[in-house]
C-alpha cells in the first residue's frame, strides 16, 4: 500500500543537477539546429531496490514492500503483535481491477477461492457497476481535491503504463457505455499481470491518473460482462479447469462465473478477509526505514513516536512466488509499544483495513491462512528470536 499523494507533472530536462523524466535525452548543447544532437540516454533510480542504471520494470531483484510488525507485553506479560484484516480479499481486489484473462477460467477459479462467502455472494447477485463502487467508496469519501485514492487503476494499453500503488482518481462518474462484447477485443494474453507491480519513475498528472482509471473501470466491465453472461457450456472444449470441474448439465445455460463460483464454494469457505502486518511499496527515493514507518502510521493511526525500533536485530524477510509466478519480498522492521500506548485501536485506515487486532503468538498463526506458509514462518522467527532475547535480559521499555 502506497501512500496517497498528489502528483506533480514531470519537469522537462534541465541541467544536470535537476531531476529528468524518465527517457530523458542529455544534448550536445555546441551549435543549434543539426549539431543539437543526442549524447546519451538518461536512466533514473529503480524505485524497487534503489540502484542506479535500469528502471522497475527491468529489476532483476524481488518486487519489495517494506512494513514494520509491532509487539507489546500485556499486563499478564504475554507478547502481542498487532495484525491488521484487509478491507477486501487479494483475490476480489484482483478480480475486480480485471487483473486476469477470460479465457484462463484455472486462474480465475484460484481468485474466487481466496474470497469470503459474502464476496462470493455479491458477485453472483449484484452488478458490476454497483461493486465497483462499492469497492472504491470508502477512497471517495474521505479523498480531498486533487483527488487520489488507495489502489492505482492502470491500463495495459495506456500510454501511461504505470502509476504508483494506492493512487486513483477518487471523483466518482457515471460509467461509460457498455462496449460492444466481441470476445477477440478481450485481452486474453495477460494473465495474472500484477499492475501495482509497475511503478513510475516519474510522476503522473492528475489527468493522467485519471484516465488510467477509467481505462481500468472500462476493461474490467467488458470481463465481468464476457462472465456473466458466456454460457459455461459454449467455452467448455477449450477451458483448462481440472477434470472434477469440468461437468455442466446441457442446456442448463449456466454462466461461467456462476459456474466457477459454484466450483470454488465446494467445502467450507472463508468467512473474513486475510490478516497480515502493515505495508507497502516505496515512494520515489525514500528510505526502506522511512517506507517501512510511513506505511505503519498510515494503516494503523499511530503515531510513530510510539514505537521504538528494535536496532540490534535484521528486519526480517519474507519471500514467496506469487499466483503471477513472480517474487515478492516483504521486509519487516521489528518494533515494540508499550502497552498503555496501544490501547486506542479506532483510528486506523478504514479505506484499507478492516479490523485491527493485538494478537498473541498463537492467535496469529491461527489468523494466517493454512497456504501462505511463508507468513506463518516469519511470525514463528520473530518468536522464537524474542523469546531467545527475553532470556539474555533484554528490556523492551
């Protein structure tokens, strides 16, 4: 989760102690006309690992979020760590946002079953225009002019191919017209793109932000609509679902979205959202540390002076591959609150956060979810260092 602020249009080229734009050309400033020709081509900062030389999109490093897991000591001398519940699941963000191909229903099947029942529930009786901002309406609420918002729409077709996490244009319109449904005009080559993977080197304008927005809004319509209104039994001979859920009684004129969320309901489903620790990715050129604190006091309310930064332990890591098979890796700052001090738990992020909960060690591993094992390992480290720690007499206040 990125932070919201605005943009600024990027600058043009200027000397070289000022910041060029992305692609920026440095000229041969001798003669006019002909003889102003280009020397060589500027590249800007990775904003993923920081180096110099290449963009984000050509890192070669895990794409990076940093955040901060927070513990206390209750008055029964329990340790605690403060968890967060997501507003809405990964896999109903994605599949809202259209971040999937039609045509790859193994994919999408993956999404819904990473859904609650109650998300399940609204995909099946409500319409796309009414989810869509249902999903974005707490950002319209509380964003203020230029207006942005949390999660950054982005189009692949864009000229604009990128715009940071957790920005969005937050003026709601009414939508455009439904588009013609030529199945052929569905991009279908794309599966599982992670777009909040794609960060700008430069900033974007407000207008710029905004027609990524609608651009997304747009392509996501026509793939809700291809779903909820193909019959499951016209795609059947090319879909790639496993064989236990490939049966469709003929003529019965299911849809493949009722048919993948009947497929994905089989066995008990999710009942909240995923727990996890605050976080989020970079702004341009800011500190792993700063990120890391920025993204906790956004998320959880609390101000950073309340948290003392434990200095002689490693930030802890956790890296997996996601659904997308690329590699994330989250970088968390192990920080301590005393207890009278986190006792306010109202003013947390409620655009992106659901709940807040200080949880013991147990309760955590209970909260994660039994798939995400790369989680679960980060809590049991950071336990089993603490409890290692607390025997060396180490004091925490």
């Amino acid at each position: 989760m990125q932070s919201k602020r605005p943009y600024a249009t990027a600058a043009a080229a200027g000397p070289a102690t000022e910041p060029r734009p992305r692609g920026a050309w440095s000229y041969n400033t001798k003669g006019d006309g002909p003889d102003r020709r280009p020397a060589h081509k500027y590249y800007d900062i990775c904003n993923n690992c920081g180096k110099h030389g290449h963009t984000f999109k050509q890192c070669k490093n895990p794409i990076t979020s940093y955040g901060v897991i927070v513990f206390r000591l209750a008055p029964n001398q329990e340790r605690q760590y403060l968890m967060i519940r997501r507003k809405d699941t990964l896999g109903y963000v994605d599949f809202m946002r259209g971040k999937y191909s039609v045509s790859n229903q193994k994919y999408i099947l993956n999404m819904l079953q990473q859904m609650t029942v109650q998300e399940k529930e609204k995909l099946r009786t409500r319409t796309f225009d009414d989810l869509w901002y249902d999903l974005w309406k707490e950002e319209l609420v509380h964003t203020k002019d230029p207006p942005h918002a949390k999660d950054p729409p982005h189009a692949k077709d864009s000229p604009h191919a990128a715009i940071p996490e957790d920005d969005m244009m937050g003026d709601y319109v009414d939508p455009p017209d439904l588009l013609p449904m030529d199945p052929s005009a569905i991009d279908t080559e794309t599966q599982g793109e992670d777009t909040d993977d794609i960060l700008p080197e430069t900033p974007l304008s407000p207008g710029q932000v905004y027609s990524t927005y609608k651009q997304e809004e747009m392509n996501s319509r026509e793939k809700f609509h291809y779903l909820a209104t193909k019959s499951m039994e016209e795609v059947m001979n090319q879909s790639n679902l496993p064989a236990e859920y490939r049966q469709v009684v003929a003529g019965s004129g299911i849809t493949i979205l009722q048919h993948l969320i009947a497929c994905s309901s089989r066995g008990e489903g999710w009942t909240e959202p995923e727990w996890g620790f605050p976080k989020g990715r970079r702004n341009f050129q800011e500190k792993d540390y700063d990120c890391a604190l920025r993204e906790m006091t956004e998320e959880t309310g609390y101000p950073a002076h309340l948290v003392k930064n434990i200095k002689n332990i490693l930030p802890f890591d956790e890296i997996f591959l996601g659904s997308n098979y690329k590699s994330y890796k989250h970088k968390y700052y192990l920080m301590y609150m005393k207890y009278e001090d986190s006792l306010s738990m109202d003013r947390y992020d409620k655009s992106e956060v659901s709940m807040m909960k200080w949880k013991s060690y147990d309760e955590c591993l209970a909260s994660i979810r039994p798939y995400n094992l790369e989680k679960k390992r980060l809590i049991t480290h950071i336990e089993t260092t603490l409890t290692k720690y607390r025997v060396r007499g180490i004091l925490y206040n």
